[in-house]
C-alpha cells in the first residue's frame, strides 16, 4: 500500500464519490442480509459469507506477514463473532435499520479496550460522545416491540463488542495489505461458523435452505463478499492510503443513514420520532467522537 500523501482537506469530487459509494454499499448491506436471512438460517449465511469471501481471492493474494495466530484471532472475532451475533439478531429480533445504527457502537467499545488493554487515556470529548450514544441506545430499549426486542439489541451490541476486539487485533498486525489480511483470515471464520450451525441449526435445515434458496438469496450471499467485503475494503484502503483517515473517515458516518434509509424504502422500516430522537443519539455521539479533536484544534 502506497504511503499517504498530504492532498488538501477536501477529497476531490471522484474520490469523494467513491468514498460515499463505499458507505452506500455497507449501510444498504443490512437490507440484502435481511433478504438473505429470508431463506437461509443466519449462521449459514455467515458460513457461507465468508466462504465466499475466501474462494477463489485467497488464490490471488499472498498470506500477509503476520503470524496465523493473529489471522486466526481476527477471523473467529469477526466471522463468529461480529456476523455470526448480528446475523442472528437480525434474523427476528432487531430491524435492519436500527441493526446498521447500533452496531457502530464499536467505536466506542474500541476506545474502552484500548483504555484497558493498552493504557491509553480518555480524551475530553469522548465521555460527552459516549454518554450521547448511550442515551440514543437508551431511547432504542425504552421502544422494544416484536421488531426489535432486548434480546436483538445485546445481540449487536455484543457482535459491535467483538468487532472492536477484531479491530485491536488488526491494529497490532501494523501496516499490511488489508483486503488480504481480511481474506486470509476469513480461513478461520468458516470452521466455527459451520461447526455453530451444525450444532444449532442442524444439518437438515441446512440442505433444505441450500435446496430452495432462490436466486435472490445466492445473489445477497455472493453480495456479501463480493460487494461488501471484497470492493468496500479495497476501495477504502485505497482512500486512505491517498488521503489523512481524518478526512476520509467522518464518511463512514453516513452508514446508518443509508441503512436506515434503505430499510425504509425497501422494506417499509417504519420511522417514529423516537427512533429519529435515538439515531441522532447515537451519530451525533460518533460523530462528536469523530469531529470533536478536529474542531478543537481549528477553534485553537
């Protein structure tokens, strides 16, 4: 990956339109999941999303120089981990929209883990931006109904909880070609995978959601890593290794706002005030976190 350069604050116009096409493939991403999740149980779908995430790339890709313990801890936190828990909470317990909003609450567990595994400290803006998001979360479990019920919203906060593990994993894995390491990783999501849904969704339920799952469905699963993983990491990556992650990054807020927007229009999401209220929580505490050093130094 090239070193990046010192552009000017702003991303010219095609980068920019990348960057956004990017975040409009992973926040409209929840709504194909939950086409998936139609036909096939989710830890299938997760099997098979990272199957498909690992044929025929990792015959591309050299394995990156890190140790396969590393690989290994990257590929269970986020396959078992991150996808396996939200697949299953999006299967009934939680909408797609609010699905897209709570599990960017890892940027936060990543600055706590980072607190206690590393010692780094708490900067000034971040309580105010944690204590935003809470609220906003606070807002979500106060409406639970048979859409989105306790049980779905622990079920992504814990999946944004082992996405912020895999974070930290990757982050001492120092500069490497990413799109590989996600590939080769990927090894070590389909074992567990498989083995949780032999175990919970049994074999048979498996050969009939693989014998009449339609074209749609194939179409979401193989979207799942061509589109999602495979496109979206390589195209970020190349963002950031041509632009500061301080001007590129503030982006990725628009991934609940496609999510939620896209679970409206597709699949009739309804959009009460409180859910607005307690998605304005949650981004404007990410995007306090996000913003808040960059806008105290310009005031400096």
């Amino acid at each position: 990956m090239p070193a990046p350069t010192s552009p000017p604050s702003r991303l010219p116009l095609s980068h920019l339109f990348l960057a956004v096409l990017v975040v409009a493939v992973w926040g409209t991403n929840f709504v194909v999941i939950s086409r998936a999740l139609q036909q096939l149980p989710p830890l299938l779908l997760a099997t098979l999303r990272f199957v498909f995430a690992v044929l025929p790339a990792i015959f591309f890709l050299p394995r990156p120089a890190v140790p396969w313990r590393q690989l290994a801890a990257y590929g269970v936190l986020i396959g078992a981990g991150q996808f396996g828990l939200l697949f299953i909470a999006m299967r009934a317990d939680i909408t797609p929209g609010l699905a897209s909003l709570v599990v960017q609450t890892q940027v936060f567990f990543t600055i706590g883990l980072a607190m206690r595994l590393h010692r780094e400290r708490l900067r000034a803006v971040q309580l105010p931006a944690l204590l935003l998001a809470a609220v906003g979360l606070g807002v979500i479990a106060a409406h639970t109904d048979a859409h989105t019920t306790i049980t779905g919203l622990v079920l992504v906060l814990l999946a944004a909880l082992c996405w912020s593990a895999g974070n930290l994993v990757a982050k001492a894995a120092g500069p490497v070609n990413l799109l590989a390491y996600v590939v080769w990783a990927s090894l070590f999501s389909v074992p567990p995978l498989l083995l949780l849904s032999l175990l919970f969704e049994g074999p048979a339920l498996m050969l009939h959601s693989l014998r009449h799952a339609d074209a749609g469905t194939w179409l979401a699963v193989v979207w799942q890593a061509a589109g999602n993983t495979l496109f979206g990491y390589v195209a970020w990556a190349w963002l950031l290794a041509r632009h500061p992650a301080a001007t590129v990054s503030p982006l990725a807020l628009l991934v609940p706002v496609f999510g939620i927007g896209a679970s409206a229009l597709l699949l009739g999401e309804p959009l009460p005030a409180w859910k607005l209220m307690a998605a304005a929580l949650v981004m404007g505490g990410l995007a306090l976190n996000l913003l808040g050093p960059r806008l105290r130094r310009r005031a400096g």
